[in-house]
C-alpha cells in the first residue's frame, strides 16, 4: 500500500510522463548545498497547476550540491542534477542546463535564494500567451531594486555593467545583465551556437545574438540578501564580462579569451623590465635579457594557467610539461617578431612600423600556439 507522499510522487511521475513538462527551470550552481532544499520548495509554491521540472547544473561542488539535488530528485521526478566535471563557468552551465530541456519555455535563476521565485508564474504565463520571447527579472525598472543583495560597491558595479551592456546593446531594457529571466526555447536553440561558453552573463550574450529581434518583458523584483554560500563574483568574473563586451563590440573579433591573453601578455613586458632593472649592471646583457625573459614567460604562464585558461587549467605533470611547451611556442614567437620586425624594416624602413607589426605577429603566434597545444 503507498503512503499518501509515495502516491502523489507516482501520480507526478504519470502526470509528467502523460503528458511531459511545459516549463523548465535551470539553475546554475556552485557550493549551494544549504539553499537546495528552499529553492526547490519555493520554486513548487510558485508555479501551481504548471508542469515544471528544476535542473540544476552543478559545476562539481565540493560541498555536495549535486548529491543533495539528486537525494531531492529520488523523490521527486521533477527535479533532475547535470554534474559538470572539469568544466566551470556559469554561462556553459546555464547553455547546457537549457539545451537538456524539452519544455517550450525555459527560466534561469540563480541557486543562492537572492531571486524573488514568485516572477516564474508571471513570467511563464506572457510567454504562454506569446506576449514576450524573452521575459527579464529587472533590478532596475518600476519597484525593483538592488541593494538589499549588494554591498555599496558592488551595487555600484552592477550599475555601470548595466549602462555599457545597454550601449553596447543599443536595446531598450532596464537590466540586461539580470540573471534572472525566461525565454521561449526556440531563442536558445537559435542562440546557442554563438555563446560563448565561459562567460558570466549569459543574458547580455543571448540578446546580443539576436541582433535586436527580441520581443522582450521586464517584471520588477527587489534582489535579496543572500542566506547561505558564498558569492562567485571575483576579479575574473569582471574581466569576462568586459571581454564579452568587447567582444560584441568588435562583432566577435576579439574574443574574451584574446583580451585576457594580451593583458597578461602586457604584464609580462612589465615584468621583462623590471627584472632587468633589478639585475646588478656586471650582468652581461644576453644573460639579463635571456633571464629576463624566462621570468616573465613563466609568470605569463602560470597567470594565463589560472585565470585566461581557468576552465582548462593544467595539474601535476600536465603543469610541468605545460610549461615548457609554453615557453618553447613563446620563444619561437620571439624569434618570429625578431623575423617580421627585420623584414618589415627593410621593405619600409620605419622602426617602429617594423617593431610593432613584428610584436603584433609573435603576439599572434603566442597566442594561437599555446591556445592550441598547452590548453
């Protein structure tokens, strides 16, 4: 005999098999254990008599989030758990948690509780009534607001992300860098081949895709406080942003990747130099400039290692034989530049013509060589 709770799983599960899920709710997680249950609950609240599902999409959380979605999902078939291992980044996470689904309509929120979840049904609803191809949680329009969530600076930032995407964007919303928002599945599955995979705010990116074809809602909601976990917002998680902006800015010319390439690149001069200046002058000047050189092509390595290549990073012996393969690309770069500069000079003659098309080509080289063999 079953128990009334087992009853009304099996009458969910036939439910959904009868007649599958018309609305899917991704959420992207890293280290949220402690806010799984709640979400799931609220989320359930907040969507009666809908046929939805949850996915989480776990990036390999130490704390075990994926082990307490899928003890939630023994009971419930609604809810389901994508384990990602040795791939990170909340912009893959969401792409893969959205293309997994076969509802019409799909909703991202974020897993730290800070969503106000009672938008889904408003939102699932102008997309039921093809009122809106995209629907977005806005921070920044009528009654919402942002700093309950966010310290002074972080509001700040938030703030000035908002008005370079808009630029950027050249669309008429209030928040297109929310992480809270709602589309109908077609806008993903035309999308999906243009995102990029490793960056943060995957909503600028989809707009952005669809060149400003959008029929897009924006619904008010007031960012909460966080209650459990920490936040992922760091140095790296700005930078991908400005390089994705970038990027769209250049129609994808300069990949986020790129940026952050070259600015480690840039600090590597800086290094060259001040390794050279720290030398005693007894040191003859090939010796200087030979260890000069290796100082500032090991630190590029081990900065590009950990943030330009965060989701391949190199462990163990991959490290090791890493770099040196690193340095051996970089120094046939060098000699490359020194190669290029000397032509360019004698077909043109300008010095510093000659010196910066041959840095821009080992530039190049660098980065093609060791994008391909290292990471």
């Amino acid at each position: 005999m079953l128990t009334k709770d087992a009853h009304r799983v099996q009458m969910t599960a036939e439910t959904t098999s009868d007649l599958g899920f018309e609305f899917t709710v991704v959420v992207p997680a890293f280290n949220e254990r402690d806010n799984v249950a709640p979400l799931i609950a609220r989320i359930d609240a907040a969507l009666p008599d809908v046929r939805w599902q949850v996915i989480y999409v776990d990036d390999n959380s130490p704390d075990g989030t994926a082990q307490a979605v899928k003890a939630i999902a023994q009971t419930d078939p609604r809810v389901s758990c994508i384990r990602r291992i040795g791939r990170r980044g909340l912009a893959g996470a969401v792409t893969e948690g959205m293309l997994a689904s076969a509802a019409p309509y799909i909703a991202v929120i974020d897993a730290d509780l800070q969503h106000d979840e009672t938008l889904l049904k408003p939102m699932f609803d102008l997309l039921k009534a093809d009122k809106a191809d995209l629907v977005i949680a806005s921070r920044y329009s009528g009654d919402g607001a942002a700093d309950a969530g966010f310290s002074a600076t972080r509001a700040a930032g938030s703030r000035f992300a908002t008005r370079l995407a808009r630029l950027v964007l050249k669309v008429d919303v209030t928040d297109p860098v929310s992480g809270f928002f709602a589309l109908q599945r077609r806008i993903i599955d035309e999308a999906a081949p243009k995102l990029a995979t490793d960056g943060f705010k995957i909503l600028f990116d989809i707009i952005a895709a669809h060149s400003g074809r959008l029929r897009i809602a924006e619904l008010a909601y007031v960012f909460r406080e966080r209650l459990a976990g920490d936040s992922k917002l760091d140095s790296r998680v700005v930078l991908d942003y400005l390089g994705l902006i970038l990027a769209r800015a250049s129609n994808n010319f300069i990949s986020p990747r790129l940026l952050l390439f070259g600015l480690v690149g840039a600090s590597g001069v800086a290094v060259h130099i001040l390794v050279l200046r720290l030398l005693p002058d007894a040191v003859a000047f090939f010796p200087a400039q030979f260890l000069a050189a290796l100082v500032a092509m090991t630190t590029n390595f081990f900065i590009n290692n950990a943030v330009t290549y965060r989701d391949r990073r190199r462990h163990g012996l991959g490290l090791i034989t890493g770099y040196v393969q690193f340095c051996a690309l970089c120094s046939v770069g060098f000699l490359a530049n020194l190669a290029v500069a000397n032509q360019m000079a004698q077909w043109f003659g300008g010095r510093l013509l000659a010196g910066a098309t041959g840095a821009v080509f080992g530039a190049i080289w660098n980065y093609v060589s060791t994008a391909l063999a290292v990471w």
